[in-house]
C-alpha cells in the first residue's frame, strides 16, 4: 500500500503552529488502523477457509463415532468411513489393518475387490510401512513413494496401482496398538504436516470403535458358546427363580413363550406328586448350599437324579437356581440285573459244588447196583428194579458231569470240537426242564460235520441259551415243538464254509421292532424271575470270538429260528499258524 498516495499529505517540514501539531497526531492513529485492516482482510480468507475445513472434519469425527457400532462388520465400517472422508482429505485407497496374532492383516478397504491388496493380506512386520507405523506408535509420511529412498513390502503393489503418496496412522486403545489407519493418493504430497492431527484423531476414533466392536464379537462367541454347551447337554438343565418360575431351558419344547410365571413342576413333573415338597431346590433355597436327591415318578415310573445349585447376586444372596435333572432309569435297571447275575453266579457256583458233593454217592449207587445186578439171577423179582436204580443214577452222573463241565472256566482254551457231539451234551443238559414242558425235541444232525476249533463251553453255552429260549418263547402253548439240526454250507458273507447250528420253536415269535433290541445287554422279554437279559449279548460275544455270528428270524405267532455260524477251521488249516490280528480273529488260544 501506498501510504502517501492513500492519506493526506501531512509533512512535519509545513508543521507550523501548535493546531497543525494536534491535526497531524490525531491523523496518525487512523492510518495505522487502515493499514492493519488492510492485512486482515488479505489474510482473513485462508483462516477462515482453514477454520472451516477443521470444523468439518470435527464434525466428520464425531459423525462417525455416532454412526458406527459395535454390531458392524468391518466392512460396514470402511464404508462409513470413506464416503464422509472425501470432502476433507482426499485418497484413491484407504485401508486400515489389524494386529492378530502379531500379524498385520490388512480387514477392510475401499475400493472393494483389490485383486493384489486385498482383505486378508498379512504385512511383513519387517519391512512395511504400516508396521513402522505400529512399532513408532506415530504418524508416518510418505510424501513420493517412487523416488523415496527407504523402500517397503508394498512399494510394487503400490506403484502397480498408481499410488505416489501416503499417511498412515497407529491406532491406539489406551496407548496400546490395535492396527493402522492407511490413506493412500495417485498425488504426490498430498498429505501435509496439518493433515497429522486430523488423522490421528480419526484413527484414535477409529480405534475405540473396532476395539468395541472387537471385545462385543469376543462377549458374542463367548455368549454363544455357552449357549450351544448349555443346549448341547442331553440332559435336562433349567434355570427358576425363588418363586419356581423357569426363566430359561436347555429343551424349550416344553415351554410356551406366551405364559407367564411357568413353574417347574408344571412343565416338566420330574418328581411327581414330591416335586412341590421334597424337590432338592427347596432344600438349596432354604440353605444356599447345593442339593441332590433322587426321585421316581408316581405314573411313568422313571428315576431321575436331580441336582440343585444356587446362584448368588452381587450380595452373595440366591436369586435363583440351576437345576441338573438326570434321567438315571436305564442305569439303574442294569445295576439291578448285575445284582442279580452275581445271585446266579454265586447260585451257579453252589450247583456246582453241590454236584460235585453228589458225584460220590451216585458212584456208590451205580456201583452197588451193578454188584448186585451181577450177583442176581434173571428170575429175580427185583432186577428190573435195580436195572432202573442203576440207569437213572449213570443219567444222573451224566447231568452231573455236563453241569460241571458247563461251569468250568476253562480261561477261553480253544481245541478240537465235534459240533455234534456238544449238541448232544448241552440236549443232556436241558432235557429234563423241557420234558417237563412236555415239549418235544426233534434233531436232524449231519454225521459228516467236521471237527472245528473253539472253546466247547463257550459253544455249549449258546446253545443251551437257544434251547432255553425255545422252551419259554413256547410256554404253555400247545402243540409246541423244538428242532435242533446241523449244516455244513457256503457263506458268502465270511467267505468259507460254515456249521450252521440252528434252534427252531413253533412258539410267540418276537416282534420286528425288538429284533434288534434283544442282543442289547439286560434287554429282555421274559418275566424278572425268568431271564437276566444277558444270554444272547453274551452269545453274539462267543460267536463274534469264533469268528462267526447269529442269524435270526422270528414270525410274531409263528415262532423264531436261532443260528450260531461257525466257519469250518480244523487244526491243519493254515490260518491257525497266524496271528490272530493277521486271521481277524479276536484273542484267543491254541491248545496243541
């Protein structure tokens, strides 16, 4: 400015008389005044201009913390973020990375569907500069990337996509490293030292937001997690309340969302007409200490062991109870039977020390009668006497000896074993509590079975267990009968020949839902007195250790057929020179 050209022309040289003197000093403050008005006003734009941009990006700040929340994926995030940012500092690629694991993954970016700096991209924490970024905990310029003299894992990447500079930012969550803010442009310098607050400030936003979003999907994991174990127990679980109310289930079948104030014992009767009085939460309400009791339902006779744990509040008070309902039936039905399979053993063991205590006077009986049957002439009226003393006591040691036999734990020895032969033992054995069924045995045995290789007891066993299965599927029924034959045919499913030993009965028959059923341990038919339900689970076990199987068929009315499938194995078969593991067999034996 021209100050002579502008002011009037006041000199001290024409200053004459006090009056001018007064004129000239009030004049001088005025052009001192214009001339800094002058300077604002060439100045006031850029300010205001600066002050206007700052704002903006305020308000871009603040615009995205209340946008974003901690239910958005990373994506939903990036998009957020970049069309705002636009106005206020310009990019062609943002990106920001995250730390998992101590590696930088690049999560989202904008544009989408970066072919070679795509989401998913792991930084080397050696040379990046997003990693320099992290380590520093700073800012970092790049203002020329082409002709920067430090050079980074994505330079090549960059340069392909035509970027030339670039400003990256920590973000940080109580001073601690999360990841990178990257922005990069096609221009170079386009980001200044007056961008460095701005974008700090951003990322520092950024980064409580992905914190927050971070620790809500670790909380939701962790929710669900819980949520799938607590579904995932087969057992019946549920949450009530002091008032009994169920507040949440693992099974929500039973639970109606529309009623209010649904009561446990309403919904699930665990304990029957006890629930209301004797039920274990009563007990752990009242005490605040876990409880446990076991209970049978009144109508469906089930057992349940039922479990109640408190749950405290903040004053260590109990506001409400987990409660654990375990259905215990089926376990206690099969102790029961264990209990009485010990009787029947401990029962087995007195027959067979009773029988081996009757040996010696039946040796006595068959002995004298034959003394005396030798002594006595064919006209005496008591031979066919002492003939009947002497058959029925050899019958008797007969019975005896199978019994002992049968009740030997022979340790699973496997030796010759003539099929037929054990048939004939084990018809022995059984007769006289079929006979007194009045059930006729019919037998069509081939007398050109080979001999075969296997533990003769264990083998009688089966059968016995056939034989007595025949005898009770027939029952009182009339006109009921029992075949017993053996086969020798080629089986195709195990590859060879085999004995087929089958035990047929015109009897009941069994169900075709139950055929599947009746090999399961403890499972069975028969009346509690008559059967353990262990005779055919322990069969399939002796047939499956020779090698073979049990076929059955069964006709409800029309009655069953049992087969034990044995493969033909003599002594010379090669396969008994292998190993066990080599033949497929399970452990077993050979005595030479």
């Amino acid at each position: 400015m021209d100050f002579n050209s502008e002011t009037p022309a006041f000199n001290k040289d024409i200053i004459q008389t006090p009056d001018q003197a007064k004129d000239f000093n009030k004049e001088l403050p005025r052009q001192n005044a214009s001339l800094s008005c002058s300077w604002d006003t060439d100045n006031c734009s850029d300010v205001i201009e600066e002050l206007t941009r700052q704002n903006n990006r305020m308000a871009i700040i603040q615009q995205i913390a209340k946008r974003i929340n901690v239910e958005m994926s990373y994506e939903d995030i990036i998009d957020e973020v970049a069309a705002p940012l636009r106005s206020v500092l310009p990019y062609d690629l943002l990106c920001f990375c995250l730390l998992e694991n101590d590696q930088l993954i690049i999560k989202s970016g904008v544009p989408k569907g970066q072919i070679i700096l795509d989401v998913g991209l792991v930084l080397n924490n050696h040379n990046s500069a997003p990693w320099r970024v992290i380590l520093d905990k700073r800012c970092f310029f790049r203002h020329d990337i082409c002709n920067d003299n430090q050079k980074y894992q994505e330079d090549d990447v960059l340069r392909k996509l035509g970027i030339r500079s670039g400003i990256m930012a920590p973000l940080l969550v109580n001073n601690e490293v999360i990841g990178a803010l990257n922005f990069w442009s096609k221009e170079t310098n386009a980001y200044m030292e007056n961008d460095v607050i701005f974008v700090q400030q951003l990322a520092d936003q950024l980064a409580v937001c992905i914190n927050n979003r971070r620790l809500f999907s670790e909380v939701l994991k962790s929710k669900r997690e819980w949520e799938e174990t607590f579904k995932a127990v087969p057992d019946r679980i549920f949450l009530i309340d002091s008032a009994y109310n169920v507040l949440r289930a693992n099974n929500n079948d039973n639970i109606k969302k529309t009623v209010k104030d649904l009561k446990c014992y309403d919904v699930f009767a665990c304990c029957g007409d006890q629930c209301k009085f004797s039920c274990p939460s009563v007990e752990a309400f009242r005490t605040g200490i876990a409880s446990v009791g076991e209970f049978t339902h009144n109508v469906t006779k089930s057992i349940y062991n039922i479990s109640a744990y408190p749950v405290f509040n903040e004053k260590n008070e109990t506001y409400a109870m987990v409660m654990y309902v375990l259905d215990v039936t089926n376990k206690r039905r099969i102790e029961t039977h264990l209990f009485q399979s010990a009787k029947l053993a401990a029962i087995g063991e007195m027959a067979a020390g009773v029988a081996h205590e009757l040996n010696s006077p039946l040796t006595a009986i068959i002995g004298n009668s034959g003394l005396i049957l030798r002594n006595a002439s064919l006209s005496d009226k008591h031979i066919k006497l002492l003939g009947d003393i002497k058959s029925c006591g050899q019958r008797s040691k007969r019975i005896i000896q199978n019994l002992l036999t049968f009740s030997r734990q022979d340790g699973c020895t496997f030796e010759d074993v003539a099929i037929n032969d054990m048939v004939e033992s084990c018809l022995n054995l059984v007769a006289y509590q079929i006979d007194k069924n009045k059930i006729p045995i019919s037998k069509n045995l081939n007398p050109h079975i080979p001999l075969i290789v296997g533990n003769k007891q264990q083998l009688e066993q089966v059968i016995i267990n056939f034989l007595l299965n025949a005898r009770d599927a027939i029952g009182d029924l009339g006109g009921g009968k029992i075949k017993v034959s053996t086969t020798m045919r080629e089986d195709p499913d195990i590859g060879s020949e085999v004995i087929e030993t089958k035990v047929s009965d015109n009897g009941k028959g069994i169900p075709a839902n139950m055929i599947d059923q009746i090999f399961n341990p403890f499972y069975t038919t028969k009346d509690k007195t008559k059967g353990t339900g262990l005779g055919l689970s322990v069969s399939v076990g002796i047939a499956q250790t020779h090698g073979g199987r049990i076929d059955v068929f069964s006709e409800v009315g029309k009655g069953s057929v049992f087969s034990l499938v044995i493969p033909v194995r003599s002594m010379s078969n090669e396969i008994w020179g292998e190993s066990s593991e080599e033949a497929g067999d399970p452990g077993y034996r050979r005595r030479d």
